[in-house]
C-alpha cells in the first residue's frame, strides 16, 4: 500500500541563514514546516516560529522515518558547507520516495552531484543573487529574473519611443523579440497587457524573451 503523503507540508533541513528565511518565510504563508537541524540552540531558537522544529541527524535513516519526513511530498535540503552531509541528506531523501526534492548547492560541482543523485531543484543562492545583481547593477532594469533555457523576465521603465502608442502600433514583439506582459501605471497596479494597451509616461513594464533580447530592450530606456 502506498503511503500518504502530507502534501501541504514541507520539511526543511538544515536551518542556517538560508534554510531559517526559507522555513520562516513558508510558515508565514500558512504552511505546515518541519525544520530539522543538528544544532539545539538553532531549534530553540525557532520553537515558536515553525509547526515542529526538532534536533536530529538528518544523515540517519531510523531518526528520519520516526520523524515522519517520508510522509511529507515535499523536502529542501538547505546544509550549507557541510557537503558530506548535504550529498546523504539528498541520498537519504530519494530513497524515502519524496516526490519533490530541492537542495542548496554551495558549487557548480556540487550542484552537479545532487543532480545525479536524482535531486529534482538545486539551487544555488550566492551564484544566482549575484547573477541578478550584476545585471540589476550594469543595466537599467528594475528587476530581473532569469529560468532556465535563456529565459527571462525584466521589470523596467517604458521605452520613449513607445509612449502615446498601443503596444501593438510601438511593434514592440516584431522589431526586440519581447513580449510585453503585463504594465503598472503610477498609483495603479500590474495589468495584463494587450495589443491595444497605450503606453503613458512613467509606466512600468514588465518584459519577457531571452536573456539577450531582454537585456537589450531594458538598455533603450
């Protein structure tokens, strides 16, 4: 028989800076949070912050199971240097069946090895912040997000050439490559853009395309 899985909550191993913001951050939003960490000064600090925080070696399989982390469809694995300990947590995890599995890298290389292991998210905070930062610091976008695939999506101030014009008359998508997803006028908030939506001085925009075409379309404001 399968077992059932507690599919509203997550657990969260390793509770450093990361895995605290991470597992605070869930709790705020109404969601059920098992932190786990080796360290009873890190679990008694986040007593009255988490549904249950609890010391334990997450390295040991019996401690796990009696934990009732294999019930839970949804892990992050946030051990931050200790990569012996990241890479068996991870091990660990897939062989309890978890369905979905992310895991803080601290290298590429590292990275790589949970991928491997059949990790289903790594993530990697320094490299991907300072990514963002780097292009938030050279370029005129006001935010950014980069997927996977050359995908991204850049929060930035309308171009002047399209001012006074509808999307679809600025021919936006036809001569950069972007879409224009979605416009926030001031006082107002983010709507969905159309081709009919007319650009006014001092709009925000939010455009999606690749990495490149997006760069280049924040750098014409």
């Amino acid at each position: 028989m399968a077992e059932h899985k507690r599919d509203s909550g997550v657990v969260v191993i390793g509770l450093g800076r990361f895995g605290t913001s991470l597992a605070v951050e869930l709790a705020e939003r109404g969601i059920d949070v098992l932190g786990i960490d080796r360290s009873s000064r890190i679990v008694q600090a986040l007593s009255g912050s988490l549904t249950q925080v609890v010391v334990a070696d997450s390295t040991d399989l019996e401690a796990m199971r009696q934990l009732g982390v294999h019930e839970f469809s949804r892990a992050v694995v946030a051990i931050g240097t200790e990569l012996e300990a990241s890479i068996l947590t991870a091990s660990l995890l897939i062989d309890l069946g978890i369905d979905d599995i992310w895991a803080k890298a601290i290298s590429r290389e590292h990275g790589k090895i949970l991928e491997r292991l059949g990790v289903h998210h790594v993530v990697l905070p320094e490299h991907d912040m300072g990514e963002r930062v780097a292009h938030l610091v050279t370029g005129r976008m006001l935010d950014y997000i980069e997927f996977e695939d050359n995908f991204a999506m850049v929060k930035t101030m309308a171009p002047t050439f399209a001012i006074g014009k509808s999307l679809g008359e600025s021919g936006i998508r036809s001569k950069y490559g972007v879409t224009v997803v979605c416009l926030k006028r001031r006082g107002q908030d983010f709507t969905y853009a159309t081709a009919d939506t007319v650009v006014l001085p001092g709009d925000t925009l939010i455009v999606a395309g690749t990495t490149r075409q997006t760069e280049q379309f924040a750098d014409l404001t």
